[in-house]
C-alpha cells in the first residue's frame, strides 16, 4: 500500500514515515497542500494521506476538499493529523471529506488504530 504525509514539519514527517514504513506502506511526502496534489498526480494512485491542517501555501483543509473533488482520488483514505482539537474544526474535516480524525502529539498506536478504523491495515 502507498502513503502521502502532508506536514509543514520535516520531524512530523519522519515520524509518520517511519510508522507507515513499520507497517508496510511504501511513503511520500509533501510540505503543504499544494505539493501533496503534486505528489499525487506524480506517484499514481495512492490508499492513504495523512494530512496536517496547518500549512502554508494550502492548508490541509483546503487540501482535502481539493482531493475530494476528483473522482480518481475517491477511494482514498484520508486522515486529519493536527494539533486543531475544537470539536467545529473536527466536524468541518469530516464533513469536507476527511475519513478520520487524529490529534497531535500522537503513539504509534493511536496511528495504528486509526487506520484500522478506516480499513488500511497491510
């Protein structure tokens, strides 16, 4: 299975590379969402984004309604990873088309857990 991490972080990338690699996802990586619908369109059909919702140059929200709205991306999971915890914003990422919701910081477990719930367990 393939992965997208979309972060504005170098280290958050890393981190969620190197758990998605655990698991057996062959990883990408983009510093905002603009350069995450780059590396989509380069990289070919993609099960997974982990996306952040505070970049610069397009956010992850925007990122994700972006995605949403080609249907050659509408089989793709996709996973909110941001420290934004008010419950508005959370709803606001679902109803956009986020599958799910994780907050920073976060165990590798919580990720794990997550992707069991959207149904990307390799």
């Amino acid at each position: 299975m393939r992965a997208l991490v979309v972060d504005d972080s170098r280290a958050m990338r890393l981190v969620m590379k190197n758990i998605l690699r655990a698991q057996g996802f062959e990883t990408f990586e983009a510093g905002h969402g603009g350069e995450g619908l780059a590396r989509l369109k380069e990289n070919g059909p993609i099960e997974l984004a982990l996306v952040d919702w505070n970049m610069p140059e397009m956010n992850g929200l925007e990122f994700v309604k972006a995605v949403r709205k080609d249907p050659l991306y509408d089989d793709m999971r996709m996973v909110m990873v941001t420290t934004e915890a008010d419950i508005s914003r959370m709803v606001e990422a679902l109803e956009s088309g986020a599958n799910e919701y994780l907050m920073k910081p976060f165990t590798k477990e919580a990720l794990h857990d997550k992707l069991v719930i959207v149904g990307l367990t390799p």
